[in-house]
C-alpha cells in the first residue's frame, strides 16, 4: 500500500480513521500515566485519613477546658496526700495521730531511708518513702490502726506485717495484748 492508496482510504473512511487515531493516542497515554491511578488513589487515603483525625479530633474537643480543670483538680489532689521524704517529723506526726485515735502503743517509729535510684535509671516524680513501725494494743486496735493507716489521707502499701502475742510478767499482765511489727511505705517526694 503506498502514501496515496492510504491517503485515499483516509478521505473515503474519515471519522473511521480518527477513531483509530483516537484510541492509539488514548492507548499511549494509558500506558504512560497507568501510575497516576496509584499515586492518586494513595494521595486520596493518606487525605481521608488526616480528614477522618481531624474530625475525630474536633468532635473530642467538646468539654475539654473542663477536662483539663478535673485533671488540674486530680493532680492538686494527688500532692496533697504526699509526704515529703525529707520532713521527716510532719511524716512520723500521721503515725502519732494515729496513736491517739486507735489507743494503741506506738512502741518505735522510725523513717527508713530512701533507697538509692539504679544507675541509668530514669529520673522519677515520687518515691515510696519506707516507715519501720512497732505498736502495741489489742486485736481491734491494731486492726483498727491499719485500716485507718491504709484508708487515710496518704498512699499506703504494707510490704510485711508481723502479728505476736506479748507476754509480760504476771503482775503487769494485760489480758490479749498484742505486738505488731510492720513496714509501711508512703507515696512521696524525694
């Protein structure tokens, strides 16, 4: 077929040709921008999704300047039921009240000191400050002292508790006396 034999077959059948035209070039372009189709469709997710957080983010922030308030609160609250390590009478004072309420016999008291952070360790906000104590009295009131010790004002957490009947000489013999020896650590700050 020649030049003019295919010019002639153009003019005879010309929207037949321009659609063959037409798809080669369509063809082409398919080929050459297959890709697009990917690059779009990840483009499309990764803004659906910063769309999705941020509504997501926008419907949490209803009723968040008062949910910072109650955390405010929380935390003012948590640092008011704190001992400070290094006050060492106001720390033993909780004990001595304790005394007086209970009616047992706080027979020694004693602060034990802080246990050294391990190295590389990371630096933290509170430490459990360690209290040795020994008390005298009856079953109830030793009871008692421990109840109102675990649910009073501070964190407390016994690490071991050891319960013995005291036996004294027959004239000062004082029927279901008892001796308590425990170790209590208070939620506190160096």
């Amino acid at each position: 077929m020649t030049g003019a034999d295919l010019l002639a077959l153009i003019k005879k059948q010309p929207v037949a040709f321009a659609c063959g035209v037409l798809c080669v070039l369509c063809a082409v372009a398919f080929y050459f921008r297959m890709d697009a189709i990917d690059e779009a469709r990840a483009a499309f997710e990764a803004k659906d999704k910063e769309a999705k957080a941020v509504s997501q983010n926008a419907r949490h922030t209803t009723g968040l300047a008062e949910q910072v308030a109650e955390m405010q609160a929380a935390g003012k609250q948590i640092e008011s039921r704190l001992v400070r390590a290094s006050d060492l009478a106001n720390n033993l004072q909780v004990f001595y009240r304790l005394e007086t309420e209970t009616g047992v016999k706080l027979i020694d008291a004693r602060q034990n000191p802080l246990p050294t952070p391990k190295q590389n360790a990371p630096k933290t906000l509170y430490v459990p400050v360690s209290f040795s104590l020994t008390l005298h009295g009856n079953y109830a009131q030793i009871w008692s002292f421990l109840r109102r010790l675990e649910t009073g004002p501070h964190f407390a957490r016994f690490d071991r508790l050891a319960l013995a009947k005291v036996e004294l000489g027959a004239k000062d013999a004082v029927p279901d006396l008892m001796s308590a020896v425990f170790t209590v650590e208070l939620l506190g700050t160096p």
